[in-house]
C-alpha cells in the first residue's frame, strides 16, 4: 500500500489506546494505581487529582514522545476542520445521506460543517487509495463481524480499523501500539495478546479483534455511549471524562469535542468520514480491487513441530509472501511449536490438504535444517553435562565408558587417572554422551 495513504489513515490514531488496565472492574467510574486504570465502586466521576495523573500519562506517553513527529502523523486542522475544501457533494445531499446512515446505526451520526469538510477533504484528495483499501476490507470485514456480534458490538465499528492501522496487521506506531487495532504492549497483555520473540498476537487478525471487542465493551459500559467509546479508545477513558466534566456535564460528542485532546478531535470525525465513503462508494464512483483472499478461502492447521515459511513453501508450493500475508502474528517468519500454545498456520482453503499430504516431509526438513546447523563443540559445553558417577561392585572403566557413551581415555583425563585401577565407593566425573541403562 502506497505510504502515504498508510500515513493518512494511520495520522489520526497515532495516539490511540493510552497505557490502561481496566479488565476486570465494576461498571461505575476509574482510578489510576500503580499508572494502571481502575474503577473505584462509588465515585461518578475522577478527582481532579486522578484526571491530572491521566492527562500526565498520555502526554508523557504519547503525544511528547521523542519517537513520534506530531507534524508527520497528525492531520493538522488546517489541513481539513478549518480549511475552505471544495465540495464533491451539496450539503443538502450529505445531510439527507448521514441521516439514512444515522437511521441504521447506534452511532450519532448527524451533519456537521466540521465533518462535511473531512468528508469532503477525503474524496478530494484520498479517492485513489480508497480501492486497495476496500479490497483489504473484503479480507479482514466478515472476520471482525463476526466477533463485533458476538460482543453486541455495532457492527460500523469495524471502520474503526482503518482509522487504526489502514488495515496493515503489522504497522507500529512511533511510541508501539501495534496491530490492525493498535494495541500498545501493557494493554494487549491485559487482554490476553501474548508478545514474544517469536510471537506478537497483537498483530493477529482474530486475537487482536476479540481484544478490541472486550476493549470496547468495557467502555461502552463506563459511558453508554458509542461515540464517547470511541474517542475514549483513542485518548483514554480518562480524559473523556476530564472533557465531560469541563463541558459541563453534557455527554454528546459533539459537546465534549472542542475539550478534548485534538488528535481525539480529529479522530471520531474520521471514523464518521470513512463510514460514509465505504457506505457510498458506489454513488462516488469508488471501486474495490479484487482481492487476493477472501477470508472463506482460507483455514487453519495445528502444528506439530516448529517449522519456518520458506520449509512450507518449499514443499507446497505457496509463496512466502502469501504465508506472511495470512500469518502476520508471527514475527520471524517461523511457527513456534510451544506446549499448550496451539499455534496454527492460516492456508490458502486449496493447499490444506498439500499441506496434511507433505506435513511430515515438511517435519523432516525441519529436522534436516536443525541437523546441519553448528552445533557448539564439546569442550565448551562439557561442564554443563557432567555427572558424578559412583562406581559400583563390578565396574570397570570399559563398562563404564560404555556405559555412557564415552572411551577410556576420556574417563582417565576426566578424573586425573593415570592407571585404569578403580575402586568401589570412588566417584567419578563423567560427561556423558548417553545415558546407560
């Protein structure tokens, strides 16, 4: 995908997902312990105090980050909410189109000068990119779908991934959120996305989308409001809160807007304007690619061994790049089998059963590659494997050299020997190449 269409869609949610640890809390308002978010039980709102450690975190975090160049990644007001943009579509024509939207969803999606002019800046002047990108959605929509309904999620919050991440699995931000929904580490492990050396499941499609979905959840919960969700996924919970109370009370998005941080302000707009142009692609004459997958085209398999892409392709006939592709959790290129992981190779649906037909092929160049690798020499390692033996009525050292896997002549320098004389009771180091019976 060209970068800068990367970068238009990634500027906004840049900033996304503040540091927070909010599983497992009641349903009423938050705390901070320990730079973690928490509820209190009886509280309806932060102590100034608590909002103040809010505000310190994110800007510490996030939006001072050395990492990040806020002109590079944030859509600037000028560029968009403030500028005089040509208009692709008559007002009257966009406020009737929102307003057939706003019917079918549980967002507020009501016409505003400020969004006519995203809307408006998009068609202008993103309209190229916008059929790559459809064609990414054709992969990944049914797949979040899926678990938005199974979290009674609106289903339109899977154009929440394109705010994110334009729908790259493996795009990172300047300060580490990652994935196509932008989890930073400490708030992937509070839902469950293990990160390894081999592995990030912040970049797998399912897990990620299932986190995003409890994410959401909860903060639907704490405001009872999608909007106010959203923008709290973007900044905080903690600082939506902060532009309720400094509103006045009032808990509309549109109300709060103007005292929240201004990448959030900018950041629920674009959501609104990417809805709208997927939901209208058509009327503007936008028109998907066609796709390398559809996620029906595609399934899964368990391994049984650590194997890497190219022994895969190498033995089924699929390019690399494609197992990349379907596969973005794993880091390395390599599937790491690991107990009570149950980690899986997603396929083309076609070449699962290449795959069950050379799986023990594939397994046994696994163990080919492994073979031919340097291994570390003896003498460097002997100290690790020594054992004290203690001879028995019987031994001799031939037996026991024998024993283990070793000569004579190692047993004598071992132990200092200058005979083969051995006594009953003597111990014995021995660096054993097997274990005897």
């Amino acid at each position: 995908m060209n970068k800068f269409l990367v970068l238009f869609f990634f500027s906004i949610s840049v900033f996304s997902q503040q540091e927070n640890n909010s599983k497992n809390t009641d349903t009423d308002t938050l705390l901070i312990e320990n730079d973690s978010i928490i509820k209190p039980a009886k509280e309806n709102y932060f102590s100034d105090r608590e909002l103040d450690i809010i505000d310190s975190l994110l800007v510490n975090q996030k939006f001072n980050s050395s990492l990040v160049d806020t002109l590079e990644y944030v859509i600037d007001d000028i560029d968009i909410i403030g500028s005089t943009t040509n208009k692709v579509l008559t007002t009257s024509l966009l406020k009737d189109r929102l307003a057939s939207l706003n019917s079918k969803t549980p967002f507020d999606l009501e016409f505003n000068p400020a969004l006519e002019k995203v809307i408006n800046s998009y068609l202008l002047r993103r309209k190229k990119y916008y059929p790559a990108l459809m064609a990414k959605a054709k992969y990944y929509f049914p797949m979040f779908e899926q678990y938005l309904d199974q979290y009674d999620i609106p289903l339109e919050m899977k154009y929440l991934a394109i705010v994110e991440s334009a729908l790259r699995p493996k795009i990172k931000s300047g300060v580490g959120a990652t994935g196509l929904w932008q989890f930073m580490y400490g708030t992937g492990i509070e839902f469950d996305l293990k990160v390894s050396s081999y592995v990030d499941e912040r970049q797998d499609p399912v897990k990620s989308t299932i986190a995003a979905c409890k994410y959401l959840s909860q903060l639907f919960t704490i405001f009872g409001d999608w909007d106010l969700a959203l923008a709290a996924y973007n900044s905080g919970p903690g600082n939506v809160r902060k532009a309720i109370k400094r509103s006045g009370g009032y808990k509309n998005y549109w109300n709060i807007r103007p005292y929240l941080p201004r990448e959030t302000a900018s950041y629920v707009p674009a959501f609104y304007a990417t809805m709208y142009i997927f939901e209208y692609a058509n009327e503007h004459k936008i028109y998907s690619e066609l796709p390398k997958f559809f996620n029906f085209q595609t399934d899964t398999i368990r391994i049984k061994r650590t194997i890497g892409f190219d022994q895969i392709s190498e033995k089924i006939d699929v390019d690399e790049e494609v197992l990349t592709e379907l596969n973005p959790s794993y880091k390395l290129d390599i599937i790491p089998y690991i107990k009570d992981r149950n980690y899986a190779l997603r396929l083309p649906s076609n070449k699962i059963v290449s795959f069950l037909d050379k799986e023990q092929e594939i397994y046994a160049l696994a163990d080919s590659d492994d073979a031919q690798r340097e291994k570390p020499l003896p003498k460097y390692f002997e100290m690790d494997q020594r054992i004290r033996y203690k001879v028995q009525s019987g031994d001799y050292l031939g037996k026991i050299a024998n024993k283990f896997g070793v000569r004579v002549s190692e047993l004598k320098r071992w132990n200092g020997l200058k005979t083969s004389r051995i006594k009953v009771g003597q111990r014995l180091s021995v660096y054993p190449r097997r274990i005897g019976i």
